[in-house]
C-alpha cells in the first residue's frame, strides 16, 4: 500500500461573499514534491496556501496532510501539525522593530520556546546557508535592500527544518539577477532539507527552475496540472496564453479605464 500524498485537497471551496474564489479544488503533492501553482494575478493563489495552512476556514472539501483530515484535529493536533511548515511570505514579511537573527529565529523563540543563544546560532547558520554573513544577524529590516530582505526570509522559512515550505511569489520585486540567485537558493534548500513545497508565483521563469511539477489555477479551479517539461505541449489555450504572456486569448483582464 503506497504512502498517502504529503499534501492532499479535494473539492475545496472557498468564497468571500458572493465572489467564489476556489471551487472545488483538487490537488496532490507527494513526499520531496515541489509543486508551482501558476494563474493570474486575483485567481486565488494565495487563499490557496492559506487555506492548506489554516489561516483561512474553507466552505467546503478536505485539506489532508500525511492522510490527516486538517479541519477536524483537536488544538493539540493542529499545533503539532503547524511545525510542519514554514513560509516565505510575499515581500518577506520581516518585523521593522527586531534584529535579522530575531527575525530568523522567530519561530525557534516564540513556538518552540529556545533559548536566545541557541536560536541566534541556528539563525546565524540559516543566513549562512543563503549566502549573508553574521554581521547581518544584527542589523533590522530598514537597513537591508530587496534581496536581502527575501533571503533573510528565506532563512526563516528553513530555520526549523520544515517538512513543507510554502513560498508566495518569491521572486516578485527583484531584479532578473537576484531573482535567479533566488530561485537557486530555493532549489538548493529544499534539496538539502528534503521538503515538500508549494510555490505560488506568475513567473515562468521562476517556475520552471523551482518546479517538479506545475498547476494552472483559473476561475477557482485547477485547469492543468503535469510535469514542468510538459507545459509547453499542454494543449489547453488559457495555460498556452498564460505561459506566453499573451494579452490576446481566451483570458480576459479587466483594464479600468482612466
């Protein structure tokens, strides 16, 4: 009997008002599987994460991670299943008023209850893993630029050695070049750490460097889903436009005038 899938969604829905934003999403995500959901922006990509993580409450369907039904754990169970997961949030999402280790070892310091020296050396060694010297633990958000600041969340994101790491575009901001230095990093993380991951972004190029696997999220459903090396031969018109930039096809985008 085969292992269940790390990540399993089936029939999700999830709608704010009258405005559906996911409608009977499914979606699995094996063990070491890393998985890059594509879509417009305001298709639901994000309420797709926050949904699997628990920030939001789906209306309907089942979030399951390693066979466990997600909405029906007890408070105990759904902590311990919380410290499966770590995150790099869109626009790294650092606290202005703590120094860069705090930032790192926020988790280490307020979930898992470490002492500051342990957690400052786990941190220092995180940002050591995606290229910032310890000279950097001390300095606070105001004093890094752009890239830094992704990586320093990047290193959050690992800094508990998570079994699933979610990424929210990550590369959104950045210049070409350190958006690939980027992408590397997440390749070479994940690789050590052996995660499952799920990573939301409209860049193709970030895409298909980071992915095993791409899904296409469209109108609250996913429309595609198969192997990076397939996506140029998928055959459906909405991923074809998509992938191609294309402002010509059967996606249209509102465009409010003056």
């Amino acid at each position: 009997m085969s292992a269940p899938a790390k990540i399993a969604l089936k029939g999700l829905a999830k709608r704010f008002g009258q405005k559906v934003v996911l409608d009977g999403v499914d979606l699995e995500v094996a063990e070491g599987e890393s998985l890059v959901v594509i879509g417009g922006s305001g298709t639901g990509k994000s309420v797709l994460l926050k949904c699997i993580i628990g920030l939001l409450r789906p209306e309907a369907g089942e979030v399951r991670i390693d066979g466990q039904e997600t909405r029906r754990m007890s408070a105990a169970e759904r902590k311990a299943q919380m410290a499966k997961f770590g995150m790099l949030f869109q626009g790294a999402a650092l606290f202005d008023s703590l120094p860069v280790w705090e930032n790192v070892a926020f988790g280490l310091l307020r979930a898992q209850r470490m002492k500051k020296r342990a957690a400052r050396e786990i941190a220092i060694e995180k940002l050591s893993r995606v290229g910032l010297d310890a000279a950097v633990a001390e300095l606070y958000p105001a004093e890094l630029s752009g890239g830094m600041k992704k990586r320093v969340g990047l290193a959050r994101a690992i800094a508990a050695e998570p079994e699933i790491i979610f990424f929210d575009e990550p590369t959104t901001g950045l210049d070409p070049i350190m958006s690939d230095v980027i992408n590397n990093l997440i390749v070479e993380c994940v690789r050590d750490l052996g995660a499952t991951t799920i990573t939301i972004t409209h860049d193709m190029v970030s895409a298909r460097k980071i992915a095993h696997n791409i899904a296409m999220l469209h109108d609250g459903r996913i429309i595609w889903h198969g192997p990076k090396e397939a996506i140029d031969r998928s055959g459906n018109p909405y991923v074809d436009q998509f992938i191609h930039g294309r402002a010509e096809g059967p996606i249209k985008m509102a465009v409010r005038a003056g």
